[in-house]
C-alpha cells in the first residue's frame, strides 16, 4: 500500500498501486495456505496433536482430502507452490529493495512507541503484522521439512529438541498465522479501507 | 500386516456419534460436508496425488543417501510407552519353531531359514525414531540381521531393483532396492533389549529408520527380490498411501 489517503483532509484520492509481482504473490500465498491449512488439518486428524488418538479431533469440514492419504497428497503437492512462492518473492524483494521500505522497521516501531498520530500508529501495526508473517510461513517450511524427511533432515528435529516439540510447532503455526492473517486484514481496513483491499486483490 | 495407516477408507469416512439422535438438517450438512471431502479425497488421488508423487518420488530418492547412517540415540531415549501397536487384520499366531524366512525371486542362491539361522548371523542393535504416517514417532532399539546381509547371501540378480515383503497375516509391502540396501534397515527380531513380541512383529519383522511404520512388515515370512514392481505394491498404497514413503 502506497500513502493510506483518508478522505479527512479532502485532498486528492491517490489510488493505492500494488505492483504485479506483489499481488501475484499475495494470491499464491492466499490459496496455497489455505490448501496447506486444511489439509494439514486433515493430517492432525489422524493422531491429534494434543492427546492423540483420543484427543480433540478437527470438524471433518475443515479438513481437506477426505482421509489421511488423500490429505497427505494435497499437503505434499501444495507444499511446492507454498514454498516456491515465497522463494521467488524473496528474490524479488532483494532484487527490487522492497525489503528497504515496504516491511516493518525500526521507524515503525519508533512511531508505535512515540507518536501521538493516530494513523500513522495503525499503519506502523500493519506493516508490523504483514512482516511478522514472512517469519511465521517461512517457520511453517523448516519444521515441515523435519516432520516430512526427519531421516534426512535429522539436524531439523534435533533443533526443535524432538519429535513432540517440532509436531506442536508446526501445528502451532496454524492458529498463529489464521490470527495474524486476520490482524492483518483488518488493519488492512483500517488504514487503507476499500481501495486498498481492491489494489491487492482485484485492480 | 503392519503398521501404522489410519484405519479409515473413503467410504467409511462420515461418522456420526449415534449416542445421539442427530438432527435432520444438521445431518443433512454432515453428510454434505462428508461427500464434499470424500470427493475432494477421490480427486486427490486420482489429481493431485497422481501428478505430485511422481516427482515427490523422484526428489525423495535423491536426498536419500543409501550407504549414510541416520544418526542415532542414546538407550536413555528409548520411549517405550509411545510405539503404538497397529496392525490391519489382528496378531497371527506362529510358531517360533517353525517358522521359516524365505528368501527367493531373482536370486542364484534362494533360502529358507529357521529363527536360529537367523540368530546366529551377525547382530546389529540400533536406537532410532520410528515415525507413524499418522503424525506420532517414538524412539525404539531394534536388534537383528542386516537385510543387506541376507541378500548378499542369497546372491541376487544385478538387475534387482525392488524387493516385496510377504507377511504371515497378508500384509505386503515393497521397497526400492536402495532402501533396502541401507545398512539400518534390519530384520529384526528384538525390541529395546527384549525379545519380539507377537503384537509387535515376532518373530521377525522390518525396522528402519529410513521408511515410514506402515513399509516396516511385521511377521515376514517371504522377501522376494525383483526387478519390476507389480501392479499390487502394497497393502496401504493399494488404497492410495504413497509408495515410497521414505523418511
């Protein structure tokens, strides 16, 4: 998102501009994690991660592939998409700069701390949240890796300090990313509305 | 059979908690719901599966390195309480005394050895993490006979390039001859110090670090070596599980 014009001071409405490349990533990401999620989920189902066998088991309406097999195809096939996705766009990034200004730094957090401006505290937030989930997504990648090849990845297991732990990480991922996904959405409303929603996804 | 796959087929797949009367439209949305991922489940294995295990193969195979120890565990790691005992059709009985191993298929030198041929090869004790296609592990010592062992004996073919594993209860299994070849991959008939149990494969059965539970055959009765792999490959990837399932 460009400058989040609100319509308060009646200039001019600046349009937010999205390049290509960015939004063509932000569907990727979009579809592909919800495949990923859901499928994923499927996969708890089979030995829940919390309590096992008998513990809480995931509405089979959230869970993608109809049973293990099936959702272990879609998770192992989607996995590339997902994660080729954000290798690409991290080229990008560096070979554009975008790293230089359009992810959440030390002025952002300045702002959070200092300023008395409103908006541009909820701006300083969301860029926040939309930069905390690269981290959060690039987590998800390494600890599947381990639970996915942990023969071969074993040195992945070891620096979760075991199996349990590397499970409850990559599970964890889930909730935390569907909040932060949320956060995001909703600042997204909040300091660019509409129009900001439609240059990421439509325009 | 062996080992670990969720129990569930397609068709078995909605279930209703019938303790209770389910109300109609809220049935009605179940069994949606139910269908919709059945059919999801269907196109995956026709789709998705059929278009990304394949190459899921293919990069599976290159990291795996065949001559390279996975590396293993202290005793102290052991956990005994979380291998989880699976099996598709109950625990057959044998008779220790006269059981057989087979070994046969493109072989010059085809065997049939007793559990005390067995014990008098070489012992190879190993702690590693067996890993449930269902999500759970738990670190396990095996002791027995390197497979690679048993097929030098029995002089394959050069051309082998798969092996199937015939069990007592009608589970089978087949491997990649590199898989096979890996000097983890034991058959074996001790678990952390004891002797096999039933329950858990006795007399002999597969343990490996390198493959998922349900390629690892417990009550093994038969090991044939080939160089093609049939249409049948497996209990569990016959109902669409992935074949080479390698860790």
């Amino acid at each position: 998102m460009r400058s989040p014009n609100q319509t308060l001071t009646q200039k001019p409405i600046q349009k937010p501009i999205q390049d290509l490349p960015a939004k063509v990533f932000h569907w990727v990401s979009f579809v592909s994690l919800f495949l990923m999620i859901t499928s994923g989920l499927q996969i708890y189902n089979a030995n829940p991660v919390f309590g096992g066998r008998s513990g809480i088991h995931i509405p089979a309406i959230f869970g993608l592939g109809g049973w293990l097999a099936g959702g272990r195809h879609w998770h192992f096939a989607t996995m590339w998409i997902f994660a080729l996705n954000l290798l690409w766009y991290g080229f990008y990034v560096l070979w554009t700069r975008r790293w230089r200004h359009r992810y959440a730094s030390g002025k952002d957090v300045k702002a959070l701390l200092v300023s008395q401006n409103e908006k541009r505290k909820n701006y300083a937030w969301h860029r926040l949240a939309y930069t905390l989930l690269i981290p959060l997504l690039l987590l998800s990648i390494f600890s599947g890796l381990g639970m996915y090849k942990p023969a071969q990845f074993y040195w992945i297991v070891d620096s979760f300090g075991g199996w349990e732990a590397l499970r409850i990480t990559h599970f964890m991922a889930v909730p935390l990313t569907l909040t932060l996904a949320g956060i995001h959405s909703q600042l997204g409303r909040k300091v660019g509305g509409d129009r900001l929603l439609d240059s990421m996804f439509w325009e | 059979m062996s080992q670990e796959p969720e129990q569930k087929q397609p068709d078995s797949d909605i279930e209703f908690d019938d303790t209770d009367l389910v109300p109609r439209r809220r049935f009605l949305t179940l069994a949606g719901a139910g269908l919709l991922t059945i059919g999801f489940g269907s196109f995956a294995e026709g789709l998705v599966g059929g278009l990304s295990e394949p190459f899921n193969q293919q990069v599976g195979s290159l990291i795996f390195q065949p001559q390279q120890p996975v590396p293993e565990f202290p005793i102290s790691a052991i956990e005994p309480d979380k291998l989880i005992i699976n099996s598709f059709r109950g625990t057959p009985a044998i008779a220790t005394e006269t059981y057989r191993l087979t070994i046969d298929g493109e072989v010059n030198n085809p065997l049939s050895l007793s559990m005390s041929n067995l014990q008098k090869l070489p012992l190879t004790s190993m702690v590693i993490r067996h890993v449930c296609v269902e999500g759970w592990a738990a670190i396990v010592q095996w002791g027995g006979v390197r497979l690679r062992d048993l097929i030098a004996i029995a002089k394959p073919s050069a051309q082998v390039k798969y092996v199937y594993f015939y069990s007592a209860d009608g589970y089978y299994e087949s491997w990649d001859i590199d898989s096979v070849m890996h000097p983890q991959t034991l058959m074996a008939y001790q678990k952390n110090g004891q002797i096999l149990t039933p329950e858990y494969g006795a007399p002999l059965r597969l343990a490996s670090p390198v493959k998922l539970g349900y390629k690892l055959s417990k009550w093994v009765t038969r090991i044939q070596l080939t160089s093609e792999l049939g249409k049948k490959r497996g209990y569990w990837e016959d109902l669409g599980y992935e074949w080479y399932a390698g860790l």
